[in-house]
C-alpha cells in the first residue's frame, strides 16, 4: 500500500527563516515541501502544485499574509488547501481580520522547531479528514444518481451501511423512532412533519461511522451530529432531516453546540429528539454505565429542565413514559400567558424565564406575592412559553 505524500508550501520573504523551515521540514515522511520568496511567487507556485498546507509569514513586500490569503481563497482549483499564518503580533482585531480572509490558524514567532512541525502535523490530518468528507460526500451523491434519485433505494443503503458500521443501530433507531412518535403527539406536530423527525432519528449516528475511521481521540456527540449533517445535506430529501440532526446537541440555556441556540431558536423537532435519545441511552446503558429504570431516569433529566432540555418536551416524555392517555394529560392541565396567571393557580410544569432561569418549580401554588415576582421578572427576562398549569 503506498504512502499519501502531502505538499507544503513555505512562503517567507527571509531566506534564512525559509531556508531553517525548509531543513525541518524536509526530514518529515511523506512530505514534499516548496518553497516562494513572497505572496505573488507562492501564488503561482500554489497554482502549479496545489499544496495541501501553505504557511505564509504575515509581513512580506508586495502583498502581506492576509492578501496572499484571500487571493488563494479566490482559487477555485485551491479551494481545500488549508492556510497558516505566521505573525508577531497579538492584536485581536487582525487575527479577526486574518480569519475572515480565510485564514485557518495561526503560528506566533518565535516558533520553536517541535511546535512549527507539531503544527504542521496536525493541519495535515485536518486536511486529510476534510479529503475524506468530501470524497465521502462524492460517493454518496455518485450513489444517489446511480440509484436513479430512488430515495426510498438510498434510505436503505444508508440504514444498511449505518447498521454495518455499527452493530444495533438499526435496532436503536426503530426504538428511538416509536418514542419520538408519541412525544410528537403530545405536541400536535403535523403528520407532514413527522417522516424527517423519523429519519432523523434513524440515521443521527452515521456521522458516528465516519469518526471512528478518522484517528485522534473520541469525539463529542455534536461534532457526530455536524459530521452527519455534512453527508446528509446532499441529498435534497434529508434537507429537513439535517437540520433536526444538527440540533440535537444544542441546549434550550444555549450553552449548546455547535450554533449554541436558545430555547425557540432550536427546532422543535431536535428539541423533540434530544430528550427521547438521552432517555432511551441512559435506559438501556451503554457498555460502559449501567442501564437504569425509566422513573429514574425521568428523575435525572429532569434536573437539567430549562439547561440542556426544552422544559415542556420533559413534560411530555414523562406522560409518554409514564402511559397516561393523551387525552388524560390535556384533561389535567393547560398552557396560559403570564398576564393570564391568578392566584391560586398550580404549576403543572416549572416555571422558566427564556434565559433558563427556573422561577419555580411545578406543584407550587400561585400567591400574591409570588405573581408580582413573577410579572416584575417577566419585564425584565420574559417567560415566552407561558406557564403550564393544573386544570380546576
């Protein structure tokens, strides 16, 4: 099997500096390393032997780092190779500047030798993952056109590749999918909504499949959930399946990843699928920590109530679990404005500001003294969903 050789282009104005890189460099394995004296020279170098990583040096004659930057940006045929620079300066609005100029990271002189091939190492498997995304996307796209766009032929291609790459996926998906159904129910989602709430909850792990190929360490879940978003977004049929995916890992505070989303921000549907796929993962376990009764579990993500989970959709996963009838949970309780809330009243649900700040917690009776709190906080961090109360 042969080695992968990636390119380098050294891009620096000093010939001491370029010539000491270039040493350093070159005792690397597989590395092929090119050399330009300045922006214009590395921009006709870059164009004949497209680099997979150009390291530029920011103060050069002619045009600085950031210039050289934006015109390799502007290379339709260097579009995936990646740029760093070198600078001296610790100015936050340039290295804000660079980056918008599509500048990928940065080294700060002076550079030791262990850091400069450090560095390079690592943007060289960054590039090397990116590759594989992209041929990956190629692939999956070959697939569909060969397919005839048979959607329904894809799907199964997916789900067949997703269960083989990992064992009881296909399995977890159809548990995961009958939970999110009944959740949906309780929220009034439209059927013409539910088949990407159910994909979704079918093929939120493929991004998984392609991280266990790639080495480094574990990755979290939301870099999964953005890895499946980059394969699925191809397909014009998974456009709503993607985004219920890519925001499965944001939380209603907005500590969330990857966009940190708050509370209404985050579609329903994701808000939906996050509190079934944590229920069902910390129910049956998962090899590493033991599977636990559902009440318990309801109990444990109840704590993050307002934090990671939409407070409502809790409500209602516990009425699922629980068995209670639809009808019986909307028998029992209704959803009211603040400036519909009286005294007297019993919270069916905490009570939360849109920041996730918990006023109150449910079963507490409405007095006079806690409405004013409540109307007065209201102005100040509004309560948008209302609160959730026990029906007389």
């Amino acid at each position: 099997m042969s080695t992968q050789i990636s390119t380098v282009l050294l891009v620096d104005d000093d010939p001491t500096t370029l010539a000491h890189f270039r040493a350093v460099l070159e005792h690397e394995p597989a590395l092929r390393v090119a050399t330009a004296t300045n922006g214009v020279e590395g921009l006709e170098r870059a164009r004949e032997i497209r680099p997979d990583l150009i390291v530029s040096d920011y103060m050069m004659p002619e045009m600085n780092g950031f210039e050289f930057c934006r015109r390799v940006r502007e290379e339709p045929s260097l579009a995936g190779c990646l740029f760093v620079v070198l600078s001296g300066f610790s100015d936050t609005r340039l290295k804000v500047e660079g980056l918008n100029s599509g500048v990928d990271d940065y080294l700060t002189k002076p550079i030791e030798v262990p850091e400069l091939i450090a560095r390079v190492r690592a943007s060289l498997r960054l590039k090397r993952l990116q590759d594989e995304l992209r041929n990956d996307k190629q692939e999956m796209e070959g697939l569909h056109g060969e397919l005839g766009r048979s959607f329904e032929q894809l799907l199964a291609l997916l789900l067949h590749l997703l269960d083989l790459g990992l064992p009881g996926a296909a399995d977890r998906g159809k548990r995961l999918t009958a939970l999110v159904r009944q959740v949906a129910a309780r929220f009034d989602i439209p059927p013409s909504l539910l088949p990407d709430l159910e994909l979704a909850a079918q093929l939120h792990e493929i991004g998984r499949v392609v991280d266990r190929r790639a080495d480094g360490p574990a990755q979290p879940g939301w870099h999964h959930a953005l890895v499946a978003t980059s394969l699925l977004e191809s397909v014009e049929r998974l456009k709503g399946v993607t985004e219920i995916i890519g925001g499965i890992y944001e939380h209603w505070d907005g500590t969330g990843s990857p966009n940190h989303f708050v509370s209404g921000q985050i579609p329903l549907r994701a808000r939906v699928l996050r509190v079934c796929l944590d229920f069902l993962q910390l129910v049956d376990g998962d090899g590493t920590t033991p599977s636990q009764p559902p009440a318990d579990v309801i109990a444990s993500l109840q704590a993050y109530a307002g934090t990671h989970y939409d407070p409502l959709a809790l409500v209602h996963l516990e009425s699922v679990v629980l068995d209670r009838p639809i009808e019986e949970w909307r028998a029992t309780r209704t959803q009211v404005s603040v400036e519909q809330l009286r005294v007297g009243m019993v919270l069916a649900a905490d009570l939360l500001t849109s920041s996730g700040i918990k006023l109150l917690t449910r079963g507490t009776t409405i007095t006079d003294s806690m409405l004013t709190v409540i109307q007065r906080r209201h102005l100040a961090d509004p309560i948008i969903d209302g609160a959730w109360v026990r029906r007389v």
